[in-house]
C-alpha cells in the first residue's frame, strides 16, 4: 500500500469519525439481523443491496468537504 493513500485513508476516519460510525453500526445491525433471523439468501442479497445504497449515500452526505 502506497503510504500517501494509507495516511489519506487515515485522515479520512479521524477527520470523520462520525460518518464511519454510522456505516459500521449500519452493517453490524444488518449482521446481526441476519444471524438472529433465518433469512433466505434471496432476503439477505436484497438486505445487503439496501445496505450497500445506504452506505452510498451516508458516505457522500457524511464525507462531503
């Protein structure tokens, strides 16, 4: 890994701890929601293709600047 993309991969979670957060307790509640219910891998791809249009748009809303 190039050490200027690792700092600036660096910058980006201290400068914007918050928007990280949110993405990562997105995805933890989807794992989790998928381990306590039995879903259907039907269910689940379409839980993850939610979680993934979410994440797209937390990321541009939350690392916009």
């Amino acid at each position: 890994m190039n050490k200027t993309n690792f700092t600036k991969n660096l910058i980006l979670h201290i400068r914007y701890p918050w928007t990280a957060l949110v993405i990562f307790i997105l995805w933890l509640g989807i794992a989790i929601l998928c381990m306590i219910e039995n879903y259907s891998s039907d269910n689940i791809i379409i839980l993850t293709s939610i979680s993934g249009i979410a994440t797209l748009i937390l990321a541009l809303i939350g690392f916009k600047g």
